[in-house]
C-alpha cells in the first residue's frame, strides 16, 4: 500500500510532493522511491532531512521522529498497519503539530476516540482516508443523509470470509499479488474488515445486530439486498454496519437507507430505486492509494477529515481464538495462526472484559482458550511498557460515563 501511494503522489497528484519515506527497514524505502522512478537519499538527522526537502531530493529514514518532529511537512501518512508503532507515531504527530492520515484501521478501531480527543486538542487533524473501505463508506453515508434519506445500513462487499485463515493457506495468494501473508490472511479471517467497520460504526454512531456481524452470504446484486435485513432490527440499534460476502458490485460498499416523507418515497420508486422501505446506494470499488492523495489535500487545504469517531467508542474489535490454545503460549500478531477480530458492542466488551485484538498480540496465556472462544483480560498477561495498553486504559476513562 505504502508504495502505491510513493507511486501516486510522485507522477500522478500535481501539486504534492512526497518528500520522505520512513521505514523501519530503509531498503524497502528506498525501493519504494526507486519503483516510481526516483532515486532517495538517507537523512540521519533533522538537519540532514531538511537540507534534502529544500533541495527537493527525496529522503528516506528510519526514525520517525525526523518526521514528526519536521516543520517542513505539512502532514503524514500511517500505512503501517502496525499497533504499537503506529501509536508511537500518531502520538508524536499529534504533540508536533503535525496532522496525520491512517491508513492504520487496526489503531484507529483500538483507540481512535482518544487519538482523535487528543488531536482536536492540539488543533490537529487525525483521520482515516479515501480509498479504504471504511472512508468510501464514509463519503457516500454523507452523501446519502445530505438528500434526506437515513442511513440504516454501512455495508462492506467481501469475497471470503473465513476465520480459520492463516498465513500458510493464504501464501500463494499473498506471492501472486505481491503482498504480505499476514496482511492477506487478516482479510480473509475477518480481522481487516472488523475493524474497517468498528471505525465506521464510531464514525457514524452505528451499531452491530450481533457480535461478529451477521455476514450474510449473497451472491447477487447489492441492490436485493434491501430484502435481506429488517428495517426495525436495524431502528432499534440506530443503525448497523456489517458485511455480506459474495455480492456484486466487489470489492465495494453500500449504504440501506430510509425515507419517511411518501412524498420522496414516490420519486424514489420513480428513479428506480423500489418501493422502499429501505433503499440501496452503493459505490462499486475502492481504489485505495489512489485515492488517499485527495485525503491529504482535504485535510491540508480544507480542513476536511474524512472519518472521525463521534465522540467514545460504540464498536470495538475483539480477539478471538482460531485454534485451542494452550496455557503459557504467546499470542501472534494479526492476521497469524493463533486469533481473530470480531465486532463486539463496546459495553459488552467492557461488561465481560473481553480481551481487544488491538492489544492482543504478545500477550502471553495463564489458561487455555478453546477455539473461536473470546479471549479476556483475565486470560492473559500483557506485555510491560506497551504505550497501546497505557492508551486503552485513558480511553477507557475518558468516556467511562
């Protein structure tokens, strides 16, 4: 992803300039820069980096700091994924001045209320993007309330759905497309879009119908799937997010919504959306890097985040047991052998203590889980000195109330 964007900016976004890539392994920066057809150089202090964006030769670090610490960027880009680092980062952007842009849906859906609390503070910007699933959902939930209708529905189009995933089984997807095993396998068990949609259900005030989400499997057009939900269901949670696997247009997203004039419902049987009572708005791709340039000139030049939680969280992601696991194990990153995400209430992630997958990696069993058993706090043992465990707990007193 993080080279998609060095490429877009760099030959298709006039008026951006790249001016910096860090990257815990520098080589792959470098490599970044050398796909889109530019040569980087290594900035090992403030000075140096300064010196090469003046001259406007692309630079290229492994301390984020540089980065944040620089008055001469106007904004950053997190495509790491990675929760603890990206906490880090985001927080000394936020303590620099600096607005950011994430990409990192895994941080945002752990403690994005907090982040996003602290950076109104510091008259910042913290925001997921364009092109994510979560953001296109985003943009066309605003364009779907801006002509009076309801939202009901935040809906997000899989085409597998499988917990039992792992970096094994997923290997020769991962070579063909040239990606990374883990990431592939944190969207086919169901990770990735758990917290894809937990930040869209804290951006919208949306809800869930159940944990995990219903996951219906649909193998028609978006459009039916006005037929496949409750309206009241979804009333009485204030609106849901969810995903179905299977349906076309994918890999998009799509918004069920209401009307309660009869007069609009008349004009929108007559512009062929049905007969109500829900009706069916989707957008037919995501175009990921593409697209997260125009999120950077939103927030610079217009102020415009694209996907802010409201206010406390109302979904989190919680972790999940993929296979027994064993008393004295510890626990592997996301999209590995051991856990997966689902969509839990966070009053009822709260009530029972569940363990959130955000923090779940490295942490160490006292017990054994059974399998696709939600994992608690009481069944682990944090690692010390973590800053996302320090967050979780400032979050969790923020909006206590």
């Amino acid at each position: 992803m993080a080279k998609g964007i060095v490429n877009q900016i760099s030959n298709s976004v006039p008026g951006m300039v790249l001016c910096v890539i860090c990257n815990r392994n520098v080589e792959k920066a470098i490599l970044a820069y050398r796909a889109a057809g530019l040569e980087a150089s290594y900035a090992c202090d403030s000075s140096k980096l300064s010196g090469l964006i003046a001259e406007g030769t692309p630079a290229v670090t492994d301390n984020p700091a540089l980065l944040y610490e620089s008055g001469d960027l106007d904004c950053l880009i997190d495509a790491t994924g990675a929760v603890e680092y990206g906490a880090n980062l985001s927080l000394g952007a936020i303590a620099h001045g600096r607005d950011m842009v994430t990409m990192n849906a895994e941080l945002d859906g752990t403690v994005g209320p907090l982040l996003k609390k602290k950076a109104d503070a510091a008259g910042v910007i913290f925001t997921a993007c364009d092109g994510d699933q979560p953001g296109v959902q985003m943009n066309l939930w605003r364009f779907v309330n801006s002509i009076g209708l309801t939202p009901l529905m935040c809906g997000n189009i899989k085409g597998l759905q499988d917990p039992y995933r792992t970096p094994t089984t997923q290997a020769e997807f991962a070579a063909k497309w040239g990606q990374d095993p883990h990431m592939v396998t944190s969207f086919a068990d169901g990770t990735k879009i758990s917290f894809e949609q937990a930040i869209v259900a804290n951006g919208t005030g949306m809800s869930i119908l159940k944990r995990g989400m219903t996951g219906i499997e649909h193998r028609g057009h978006v459009d039916e799937l006005v037929n496949a939900y409750d309206i009241e269901a979804l009333k009485a949670v204030g609106g849901a997010v969810d995903y179905v696997v299977g349906a076309t247009p994918g890999p998009g997203v799509f918004i069920l919504a209401s009307h309660d004039d009869p007069k609009q419902q008349h004009y929108l049987n007559l512009y062929k959306l049905g007969t109500g009572p829900l009706y069916s708005f989707y957008t037919p791709y995501h175009l990921c890097h593409f697209e997260v340039p125009l999120s950077v000139a939103r927030v610079v030049l217009l102020r415009d985040p694209v996907l802010q939680p409201l206010e406390g969280p109302r979904v989190e992601v919680v972790a999940t047991a993929k296979r027994d696991l064993n008393a004295g194990e510890t626990i592997d990153g996301l999209g590995g052998y051991m856990s997966y995400g689902q969509c839990e209430r966070v009053d009822v992630a709260g009530a029972q203590e569940l363990l959130p997958m955000g923090v779940a990696e490295g942490c160490v069993l006292k017990q054994a889980v059974a399998k696709d058993q939600v994992l608690t706090y009481a069944d682990v043992v944090l690692p010390a000195g973590r800053t996302i465990d320090l967050l979780r707990r400032e979050q969790t007193a923020m909006f206590a109330a």
